[in-house]
C-alpha cells in the first residue's frame, strides 16, 4: 500500500523491513541517474528525489543479504551479488552504486511514480484506505515479519539441505493481480525468501508477480502454503499454478528481487495492453487434442489454424512442438514488432499460442487480439512446463530451456538440435568460452576436445589471446555473430526454418523473471 507519509517526515517513510539510518549509503551520491528523469518531474515530486534513491537503493541491498547459519545466533550480515562475496555494508554498497545504476535508476522511478500518485490523491487517502484489501487484510501490523511463516520448529539445515544435491526443487509460477502497493509486495518477498533461504528471481509490478524460486523441498512447500494464504493473492492463485521441477538454490547464483513496470518484458505498457483481454486457455488436454487435429491436417500450410511459439529463438532451437511456427527473434519484447511485420499472416486463422509456463502468452495473446485479424486466439494453460507433465511423450519434442543455471529440463529423449560447429545430434548449451559474451552455444564434445568452444570465429579468436588490459565487469548483449541476423524476421511462409547460428544467452528479466 502507498504511504501516505511524505519523506520529510523521515524514519516514518522506511522500507518496509529496516530503516535507513542502520544504512551507509554515503555511495549512493554514485547513482546518477539521467537528468531526464528530474526533468519529467513536477516540483513537487523533485524534492522526493533524494528520498527515492536512497529507498530504491537500501531495497536493491537489502535484497543481496544473504542468510548464514550465524545469522542465527548474531547480527552478521553477508552480501552475494554478481557472484561476488562482500562482508562489510561498504563494499556492498560500493559494488551496487558503480556496477548496477541502472537498475537503481528504474527503481526510483517506479518509488517517484509511487510517490507522486499519493501526492495528487493525498486529499481522499483516507477514504481510499478504507477500500485498500491490504490495509484490510493487515489491520494490526503492516510490518513484513507478520507473514513470514514459523520455522522455529524446524533445524535450520532442513531448510537448506537442498542447496547442493537433488533433494531441492526449483518453482516457477506468475499471478495477474492489481497491485496497489508492488514495494511492500517487493519488500516481503524479499524477506520472505531470505527466511527459507530461496534464491531465484521474482519480478513484481502493479499488474502482479513472476517468480521462479529454488530451495529444499521444505522451503518450496512452505513458500507455497504463504502464498496460497496471503490475502491478495489466495483468491487468484492455487496449488496447481505452481509448477515444480528438480533443482534447488544452487539453480541460481543469488536471490534478485525488483519492482518492474511489467512482471515479463514484453516492452509495451500494461495500461496500453492488459492481462484482462488474454486469449481462451485451454487446458493441456485440450490444447493437446488441438494439435493433434491440426497435424492430422494434410496440408498444414493451408490450414486456417497456426500453432505459434512465443519464446525466443534458442529456446524453441532445443525443444519445441511439432509444426510450430517458432519465430526467429531474441527476446520477447520483439514480439509485439513481430506480429506487426508479419500480421497478414494471422489474418483469419486460429492462433494456438504457447510458452514456458504461460506467462508471456497471457500479454502476447491480448496483443495479437486486439489487432482484429484473427479467427480465434487461444493459449495453454500453464505452458509446455504443465504440458509436459500430462504428455512427456506428447507432441512437445526436445528439452525445455529454462532461466537457471539448468540451461534445460529433459521429459522426453529427443533431441531436435545439433552441434553448431559438426551438425551432430546436441541440445545441451554452455556459454561462450570467451569472457564477457553472453552467447549460449551448441558444441558437442568432439568438438570442444577440439577447441571449438566459443560463440563464433571472432569470440575464439579472442579468447586463444591474452587480455591486453583490465577485465571489464560488463556483459556484451549481442556479438559479432548474433548482432548481423534480423531483429524482426519477416516470415515468407509460416513454416520456419530452424536458426543455426549460436544462440544470446537468456536474458534474466525474461521468463523467468524473470519465468514462468
């Protein structure tokens, strides 16, 4: 809920879970945001600048903490971020001002636009109160710790014992639901994790949540259980919406926790195209009996249905349904421009949608409606994750890419890729050899026993050469072998040809939250 303090009235206005005071943020004057941003603001809104950054700041730290078994016993605190350790609040803070601005940048925009919307309505706040279901739900405590659950009756290494093995198991999962108040939600997940020792990456926004999340299957359960009971989200969610798989914390290098305009980027604003006006959903056996009809067909190409995949290109290259049409595009916020350039293609037909877990084609399924030119829009429920669950020998084919460490989850053994550099039969990615890409490329051994271990000819001439100067911390988003394909593809026929070229390694605020 929005608070209706302002932020001269200091401690008053704290994050949810701790006070600023207890912070050195003397690095926060290393946060410089565009001065666009201060120009878009009225007066009134600049004076709550400085309060906004040191808030998205102190939030963007506070969601590094990481949990130790002293913790327990004494106040030590310990901070992962970037796969980098930090034992003292100054390195930290340090490392989060000159390495991740950025994402400051935005999160005090989102807290700015937060701030100024309780300004203008600062004369009916009373009132709106009243109707606020989270200020109901909370009517003696607002603090984060009121809904975290009791593990007083568990050993600590209960909790944890699935951070190294296969005894933990990975969560994914969204719920569409107005948000009124998306840094508290922030805020308690992020305390929330930090007390069952999860990691993963939840996204938040005022259109609702998108978390994928790893643990030990005791952490899972009892994240589940909150959630399921939580006042603002036990009416929408229930226990069939989370899908699990094998895993654990290990899955991902660290808990990411944030406030986003969207909760998966499709880079258009959720005010322009909403979750509300999504496609029909149809179950896995309904959708399963669809394609089953579709490629009964003998002329699929003339049929006035098209099963369309809305993930990226090196998701589909691994794993994909059978006569889809996978589009040959990087991320999904490209999705809205693909439909755009090849919209005659949809006109008059049927559009089976599909994705990872559902959540990309709740917004792209209301964005190819209400364009107008389809028969019909439908879209699986619960994604290929659901899917294949009910038909591991269904007409999925090939591994799952997944947002974690995992790179993919087998249900079937068929492998629909192949080695980039000999063509033989491969679906199981590693990064680029050369540091700093983020390509995923596809080697077999025999070819990595050669050398061949890098993205392209560029990357590997690279890396078989000595840094001349100091490593930058940076991550290029597209090498020399990516940056030449279309960004938008125009489709000639609807029946793709398969990319071939080495895959951009996943993009941490797409399905996963970015996932599900």
């Amino acid at each position: 809920m929005p608070s209706s303090t302002s932020p001269d009235q200091g401690d008053d206005l704290e994050t949810c879970i701790f006070r600023f005071s207890d912070l050195d943020l003397k690095y926060t004057s290393l946060i410089n945001p565009s001065s666009s941003l201060k120009a878009e603001l009225d007066g009134s809104t600049k004076k709550k600048y400085s309060f906004a950054k040191k808030k998205a700041f102190a939030l963007f730290v506070k969601t590094k903490e990481v949990p130790t078994k002293r913790s327990f016993e004494c106040k030590e605190k310990l901070w992962k971020c970037c796969q980098q350790l930090f034992t003292d609040q100054t390195s930290i803070h340090r490392h989060v001002a000159t390495q991740h601005a950025d994402e400051i940048y935005h999160q005090t925009a989102s807290i700015l636009k937060q701030l100024a919307v309780t300004s203008s309505a600062s004369k009916s706040l009373s009132s709106a109160d009243e109707k606020n279901p989270l200020k109901e739900c909370l009517p003696h405590s607002h603090e984060v710790s009121a809904w975290l659950p009791d593990i007083s009756c568990f050993n600590p290494d209960e909790l944890i014992s699935g951070q190294g093995n296969e005894e933990g198991e990975v969560l994914l999962y969204y719920c569409y639901r107005d948000l009124e108040d998306p840094q508290w939600i922030c805020a308690w997940q992020t305390a929330l994790c930090q007390h069952l020792h999860l990691t993963g990456k939840i996204r938040i926004a005022t259109e609702g949540i998108n978390g994928t999340v790893g643990g030990s299957k005791l952490a899972t359960r009892l994240y589940v259980e909150v959630m399921l009971s939580f006042p603002l989200f036990k009416d929408e969610l229930c226990k069939d919406d989370f899908k699990t798989s094998k895993g654990g914390a290990h899955c991902f290098p660290e808990l990411r926790v944030g406030v986003f305009e969207e909760i998966v980027p499709m880079g258009i604003s959720p005010k322009k195209i909403s979750y509300k006006k999504p496609g029909i959903h149809l179950s896995p056996s309904e959708f399963h009996k669809e394609v089953e009809k579709f490629l009964s067909q003998a002329n699929q190409e003339q049929s006035d249905t098209i099963l369309l995949d809305c993930r990226n290109f090196y998701e589909s290259k691994i794993g994909r349904f059978q006569g889809c049409l996978a589009p040959d595009i990087r991320k999904f916020s490209y999705f809205p421009s693909y439909v755009d350039k090849n919209l005659e293609l949809f006109r008059e037909k049927r559009v089976l949608m599909y994705c990872t877990g559902g959540i990309r084609c709740e917004r792209g399924s209301a964005y190819l409606k209400a364009k107008g030119v389809c028969k019909a829009v439908f879209q699986l429920k619960g994604g290929i994750h659901k899917y294949l669950e009910e038909f591991p020998d269904g007409f999925y084919k090939g591994k799952l890419f997944v947002f974690d460490e995992r790179y993919a989850l087998s249900y079937n053994s068929d492998v629909v890729s192949e080695c980039s550099y000999c063509g033989a039969q491969w679906d199981q990615y590693k990064l680029c050899s050369t540091l700093q890409c983020r390509q995923l490329v596809l080697t077999c051994p025999a070819c990595q026993g050669q050398g061949f271990t890098a993205c392209c000819v560029t990357c590997q001439d690279k890396g078989s050469r000595k840094a001349s100067g100091p490593m930058q911390d940076s991550f290029k988003e597209e090498c020399e072998c990516t940056a030449r394909r279309l960004r938008i593809p125009r489709e000639l026929s609807w029946h793709v040809q398969r990319p071939v070229s080495p895959e951009p390694g996943p993009d941490a605020a797409e399905d996963g939250p970015v996932l599900a």
